[in-house]
C-alpha cells in the first residue's frame, strides 16, 4: 500500500490504517471462536438428546395418543309421559374408546316399582333401535348392539333407572354409526293419538365423546397396538375360482330391450359366463413374529367381492436361507407345541373372545364368502410357547411365515364365483311429491344417462326353461342421513319362477350370506294379516309379506337402512317350482318377465294407513328419523297394533263426537240474552271440537289435522275465558277491550303446545284472574266505606274491626243479589266433574272421561251464565245502611257517623 502526503497529515493517516488493520484481524479470531463454540453446544445437545432416548421405554415411541375426535353434550333433556329422542353417534375407522354418561336428574314416586319410573334406552348399531322387551345392564346393551354384523338387527335395550358411565373399545363394538334412544313409554301407545299429554316427566343429561387414535397406524384403548395396513399390490389369475357351471353358455351379450306387459322401463339380460373377466386382488409376502407376540394387521376390500382368502404357511423358497428357515418353522409347529391362532374380524379388532373367524395354521386357510366391504382387521398369535427347543431356538426368536391374500374381484358390472351374474347399478329419483324428505325411488339409467320417470317399475326377462338356478343383482346407495326412512322393495314374478328376494348391505347376497330373505317356505312360518296381503311379516324392523298366487308378489321394507351400499338379489329356480311338472329342455329358450319397484320413504308400510307419517330430528338436529302419529284406535311403530276394535272405535266416536252437542246450552242462553259475543264462541267451539274428534278417529275432515286441533283447543279456552269475563261484569268499552285481549292469549297458548295439561291450568288462572279484576272494578265504583285517615293511633284496633266489618258488609250487600246462588252451586258442581275428568284419563278411558269433559264444561258455563242477577233485577246496595259508628276523638263529644255519599 502506498501513502500519499507528507507531514503531520500523512503519519495520521498511516496510524489510522494500522488501527483499522488491527481491528478486522481482531475481527476474524472472534469468529473463529464462535464457530468452535457453537459447535460444541450442538454436539452436548446431540448427546443429551441420544441419552434421553435411551432412557425411554421403545414401546411409548410406538403409539399414537388418543384424541378427542367428537364430544356432544345435552345437559337438560326432558322427555314427557309418551315421548322418544334419539341420537346420532359416528365411529370413525380406528376409533379408540366411546365414552357414554347417562345423568339421572328425576326422582321417583312413592311405592312404585323401578320399572314403572324409569325410561328405557336403546342401542342400534347404523340405524336407530326400535324397542324390544330389556334384558341386560346399559353396558352390556351397548356392546350387545355395536358388536353385530347382521344389518336386520332391531337393537338392545335396557332399563335407566340410575346414573351409570361406561366406556367401550374398538375390541367390542365396530365401527361405523351408532344410534342411541331414550323412550319414556314402551308400550304401543306411545304412537297412539293423545288429546292431552299427562303422565310423569324425566329430566337426564347425556355425555357422549369419541376418542380416536392420531394416526391410523396404531389401535387399541391406548393407541399403543400397531396395525400394519396390507394393501394388495397384484393383479393375478385368481387361484381360488370356481368351477363354471357348465350350462352356462359362453357368449357375452348385454341387451337393452323395451319391458313387456305394458311395463315402462328397462330389461337387463345377462346369462353368460364371465370367468374370463374375473380376477384376484393378492397380497404376498412375509411376517414375522416372536414368539409370545400378537401382531394385527389391517386389510381394506374396496369392491363388491365374490370371496376373500386369508392364509399363512411356513417359506417354500428354494434359496438356502429359505430353506433354512423353512425347517425352523415346520420344527416348531409340529415338534414342539407351538400355535399360530388367526383370527379376523369386520370393522374392529379381534381378540379371544371376540372375532368373526377363527382358524389354527394347521386347519387352512380362512375362506370368506361375499366380504363387505370395508375395513377387515386380522391378529395373529403364537402360544404354547416352551422356553427352548431342540434346534435351539429361543423364545426370543422370530417364527417367519409367508401370507397370502387376496379378494375375488370381477368387473364392476357383474358378481359370482364365475363373474356370471349381471349387478345392475340403480340411480336414486326424487319423487314430485314431497311427504318426507326421503321421498324417492330407484331407477336405472338408459344408455343414454336421462331416466325414464313415466314409471317406477322396471323388469328384468329371466330364463324359464333351465335346469340351474340364476340371480339378478342390483345395487344402490342409500345417502347420507337417510337411515331414518324406510327402503321398500316390491317384486311381481311368475310363480314359476320360484323367485326369492335377498338383501345384504355393503355386498352382494348369496345363499350363504345374507342380511335379509325372502322365500316362498317362509310363508308358512309365521301368518300376519297386513291389508289384503297374506304372508310373513318377521318380528324385526325387516317386514316382508308374500302373496301366493300365478304371479307372486314380495314386498320387503328395510326400516331404518344402513347408510351406504346396498346388493338386492333375485334368486330364480325355475326347476324347483315345476317338480311336479318336468321341464322340456329341449324347447326353445322362454324368458319371462320379472317386475321390480325400489321406493325410500318415510315410515312403513304408510303407518298401515291408520296414521300419518311424520319426520322429525334426532337430537344432534342434522338428520331426520320418521316415524308414525297413530289415530285413537292404532298404535306400535308402525300403527299396525290394534288397540281399539272397529265396533268399539265406532262407539268411541259417536260418543267423543256429539258429546259437543251440550255447547247448545250456553248457545241458547246466550242468543236469548244478547251476548252475541259468549253465543257465537260456544256454537263453534261445539261445531270445532265435534269435527275434530271426527277426523281423529279416522272420519271427515273438513279442515287440516292441525287446524282442527287448534281450532278445538283455542275455542274451548276461550269458552272458559268468556264466560268468567261474562261472570266479571265487564261492559262497555272495558268488554271488548278484555275479549280481545284475551282471545290473542288463548290464541297464542294454544299455538304452543296446545295438549299440554298445564295450559288449562294457565287458562283457569287467567280466568280467575279476570272475576277478581272485574269484581274489583265493580266494588271501587259502587264502595259505600271509606277509612278515614283522620282517625288517631290509640284507635288503630278498632278502626281495623270496623274496616273488616265494613267491607265484609260491602262485599256481602254486593253479590247477595248479584247471582242466583242455587245456579252457581250447580255450575260449580259442573266444574268439579270437568277438572275430575281431566285427571282421570286414560288411554283406555280416554273417551269416556274426555265426552264427560265435553258435556260438564258446556253444562258448568250454562248454569254460570244464567246464575248471573241482570243488572236491571238487582236492588241498589247504596239503600241499605252499611255503617253505623260512634267513636269518641280526643276530648271531643261522641259522634254518630253516618253513611258517606259518592263524590
């Protein structure tokens, strides 16, 4: 470096660069030693890090912690004497604990039973319970419900007559949708048509909180059990093919051909075999185990599947480990006691004492029929372990086998164990008139993707000459808060035919694996009379009937369906139905037409047309769950249960019915009198209650249900509110304003909850309540005493006497003459008799006490109104002397009060 300059200017210079210089080395030994400390603590940290981790159990690295997934809480749930709630609870896949709290907050009568205080809860695995007679505790209801595979299941229930929590793991329930009901009645005549809902009140809170495990790697009540997912990875020959029926031809052809009969629609023919189009979905490959070790896997069938194999054996490979390890296992699984117990179970995990298949290594593969689809889950288990063997292996070492999986697949469009059968897919159509809001039906596409509304039937051309049986298959989906409808399935096929209705959910049925049946045997098990149809009627929420004639006709309602997937199969055996008459196989090929309806609606079988259908929300208030509103004479779930017979239903409404005709009492009175007002409430709330009673027992009506019942119960209030308005003395401007007024009022109680008892006890306080008021304003207007407030403190005790006295005369010379008293004995009699009817209702003596309510309210405001003294009749009070006094004032004379004038 060069310095320019001279002098005291350039040695300042040369000072001030050798400073700078002196600076950036400085500079750079600092960094230096950073450097070095930083990565010194890195490496301390590393090192503690390494000795943590050997400090920790490797079995708590392994698992993933429960998390809450869902909570629902309802602290204040009431349920009243003929009431049911239910709610939706959703499991997810690798759900780890339900927890359920269930709080009692009611408390019980005096000498009554438990049972006849405590309401009944329910468990129903995918749709909701519907009751059946209580056997076991909640707990064990709970797992009874959530641990079946047979979607035809009603559900369990139990009695809840005190506070109990319970959790329940994936080891005892599956996973899926849980349904949970609350019923306060148990009986069929929690449906039926109630004027007045009496009857014991329960208050309870429900906790309710799903725990799932984090990651879906790991299961168990804990999340410490690693599942290892096994997807199949191949695509090959299947190994586990049937062999195809040789009748069957080997032509492939799919027609779509008008339906004959007149029936619009689509036909659907395939009779071919289509084993050339079927498959395997495999997994191979090698696990290993230790001895005393459980180990799960988890495997996913994603298709409708005809079969699943599950199988294990020891390593066949040629190489010289293989080999090797190949006479290690067959050494222990022969010589020296060693187990491999399998076990596989559908939607949650297996244990000892809980799983769907059961197999030894030594027993064979396990072979499942027509899988659902879905989550499967296997565990394998080594016991009778002895501490050492003769090759010198020991406890601690692996028992190596190879495992083979896989799943009969075929094309999307067909089923069987030879691809032989057609599945055809069916479209959901939402019907143009709306009753629920599952009003829809099924329908298949045409090729062109548009659907053919004209008709909700379509048919199928079926072989009648043939000796081997077939099936039609057809799947829909049933959506997403639709499980608390109901899925009809109609069918008209020859009877020579021989047909047979299945149903399975999440896969196709065969004849060994089903949820639901239908055959023409059946028929003879159980007889029911339902409408003019004759057949079965099974004692779960599946109702089928069958109808024997040239034409056989089945009808199945799936009440409640599972949400998802559902396979229909139609099972036709020409060569049974005609034993008695031989089939000529020689003769041409004769197809006939079988005729299919599919509906999803509301309640079944339309409430057996003795009720009306009504859709209302489970208690999380995201889905509908209908059910019937039965008429007086029905009841059960369905309103098939008949609880009045027709010759004593006709009595009952002639009775509940012209009963109203004692309203013409009042009516009379009042017209005669010139109460327009009183005169047109009484003659139609006679002319109301009678048409509504009409129309809830099934008879004419004239408006709406709903109308009519607010109709009967606003005027019969307003019967009451009249004619103690009437009693009260009101007139003039203060008459109309107190009619409307409370007209608006009984309008508005009866709007709201209108049979509930307490509203008549509202409206008779109401009642009360306008006779004091008015009462009130009649004694200020026409008070013949006054206290004065003049009068001295030593007086004060006789003052008060001479005040009580005073007004007591008051009160007395007030309504001595302003009613007939034998009259208002009378109607207070009458009153009596309509509140004794009001308490003694029953279902059974329902319209005997309800007629009698009837005749004694419109007889008690008769007799009321006409105890009434018109004001035209009665003498003056003010000509009677009502006090007559001397008080002594200080040191004043004695002085003779007299009787004060109105200012």
């Amino acid at each position: 470096m060069c310095l320019h300059g001279t002098g005291a200017a350039g040695s300042a210079r040369k000072e001030e660069l050798i400073r700078g210089c002196c600076r950036s080395g400085s500079a750079h030994s600092g960094a230096k030693m950073i450097t070095r400390g930083r990565a010194a603590s890195a490496i301390r940290m590393i090192m503690s890090l390494l000795f943590l981790v050997a400090l920790l159990d490797p079995s708590d690295c392994l698992s993933a912690e429960p998390a809450v997934w869902s909570s629902q809480r309802y602290p204040n749930e009431r349920l009243g004497p003929t009431s049911w709630r239910y709610y939706r609870v959703d499991l997810p896949t690798g759900f780890a604990v339900l927890s359920i709290s269930l709080t009692r907050q009611w408390e019980d009568d005096e000498h009554t039973s438990v049972k006849a205080t405590s309401p009944l809860v329910c468990f129903g695995f995918n749709g909701p319970p519907l009751v059946v007679p209580p056997e076991k505790s909640l707990l064990d209801v709970a797992i009874a419900a959530g641990e079946v595979r047979d979607a035809s299941v009603t559900g369990e229930c139990g009695w809840f007559n005190e506070t109990v929590e319970f959790n329940v793991t994936n080891f005892a329930i599956l996973q899926g949708l849980m349904h949970i009901g609350v019923y306060s009645d148990i009986g069929a005549t929690r449906t039926q048509s109630h004027m007045i809902s009496r009857g014991k009140e329960y208050k309870f809170a429900l906790d309710v909180q799903v725990l799932r495990c984090s990651s879906e790697e790991y299961g168990g009540p804990e999340c410490k059990l690693e599942i290892t997912n096994r997807p199949p990875t191949m695509f090959l020959e299947s190994a586990i093919l049937n062999t195809p029926d040789p009748d069957l031809s080997d032509e492939t052809k799919v027609v779509l051909v008008p339906a004959p009969n007149g029936v619009k629609g689509f036909t659907y023919t395939d009779r071919q075999d289509r084993s050339q189009a079927s498959g395997t979905d495999r997994y191979s490959g090698e696990e290993c185990l230790k001895l005393g070790e459980t180990r799960y896997l988890s495997l996913r069938v994603e298709s409708l599947q005809s079969e699943m194999l599950v199988k294990f054996e020891c390593d066949n490979s040629s190489s010289s480990e293989g080999h090797q390890e190949n006479q290690i296992c067959q050494e222990l699984l022969k010589n020296h006691g060693i187990v491999l117990l399998l076990r596989l179970r559908y939607g949650a995990l297996p244990s000892e004492a809980k799983s769907d298949y059961t197999r030894k290594l030594s027993s064979g593969p396990i072979l499942v029929d027509s899988p659902r689809r879905g989550w499967w889950y296997l565990s394998m288990t080594v016991s009778n372990i002895s501490s050492s063997t003769e090759t010198g292996t020991n406890v601690g070492d692996e028992l190596c086998l190879t495992m083979n999986w896989g799943s009969r697949t075929c094309e999307s469009d067909l089923f069987g164990n030879s691809c032989q059968w057609t599945v055809l897919p069916l479209e959901r159509v939402l019907l143009p008139e709306i009753e629920s809001p599952f009003d829809s039906y099924y329908f298949p596409a045409n090729e062109r993707g548009a659907i053919d509304s004209g008709s909700r039937w379509f048919s199928i051309l079926s072989p009648l000459n043939t000796s081997y049986e077939t099936w039609d298959y057809f799947t829909m989906e049933v959506p997403t808060g639709a499980t608390g409808g109901v899925l009809s399935i109609f069918v008209r096929s020859p009877a020579s035919l021989n047909t047979e209705l299945y149903a399975r959910f999440e896969n196709c049925p065969t004849t060994s694996n089903w949820d639901n049946r239908m055959r023409k045997s059946d028929n003879l098990e159980q007889p029911n009379h339902v409408g003019d149809v004759r057949g079965l009627v099974d004692t779960s929420k599946n109702v089928s009937v069958l109808e024997k004639e040239e034409t056989s006709k089945f009808s199945l309602d799936l009440v409640y369906p599972n949400e998802g997937t559902w396979c229909l199969g139609l099972r036709h055996n020409p060569a049974v139905s005609s034993a008695q008459e031989p089939l000529d196989l020689s003769a041409p090929p004769a197809d006939s037409s079988t005729e299919v309806q599919i509906i999803l609606h509301g309640c079944p079988n339309k409430c057996s047309g003795h009720g009306k259908c009504r859709p209302d929300r489970e208690a999380g208030r995201l889905h509908f769950i209908s059910h019937c509103t039965c008429d007086v004479a029905h009841g059960d779930f369905d309103c098939s249960a008949v609880l009045v017979a027709p010759g004593e239903k006709m009595q009952q409404t002639w009775v509940l019915t012209f009963s109203n005709a004692a309203a013409i009492l009042p009516s009379v009175w009042a017209i005669r009198h010139q109460a327009y007002a009183e005169w047109i409430t009484f003659m139609l709330s006679g002319m109301a209650s009678g048409i509504y009673h009409s129309c809830d027992s099934g008879g004419w009506c004239a408006m709406p249900f709903s109308t009519l019942q607010f109709l009967d119960f606003w005027l019969s209030f307003l019967v009451i509110i009249m004619t103690c308005l009437y009693m009260a003395g009101f007139v003039g401007p203060k008459q109309g304003m107190m009619h409307i007024g409370c007209a608006v009022l009984t309008a508005t109680i009866a709007q709201r909850n209108a049979t509930s008892g307490w509203n008549v006890l509202v409206v008779v306080l109401m009642g009360i309540s306008a006779l004091l008021l008015g009462w009130g304003f009649e004694s200020r207007k026409g008070r013949v005493f006054s206290p004065q407030s003049w009068l001295p403190y030593s007086n004060l005790y006789s003052t008060a006497l001479t005040t009580v006295s005073g007004l007591t005369r008051s009160v007395y010379s007030q309504f001595r003459y302003k009613f007939r008293w034998l009259y208002l004995a009378w109607g207070l009699f009458f009153l009596f008799n309509a509140i004794l009817s009001l308490y003694l209702e029953a279902a059974r003596t329902y319209w005997i006490w309800h007629s009698w309510w009837h005749v004694s309210i419109y007889t008690c405001a008769f007799f009321m109104l006409y105890s009434v003294v018109p004001p035209n009749q009665r003498p003056d009070p003010r000509s009677y002397e009502v006090m007559s006094r001397t008080y002594t004032i200080g040191d004043l004379e004695p002085t003779e009060l007299g009787p004060l004038q109105e200012s």
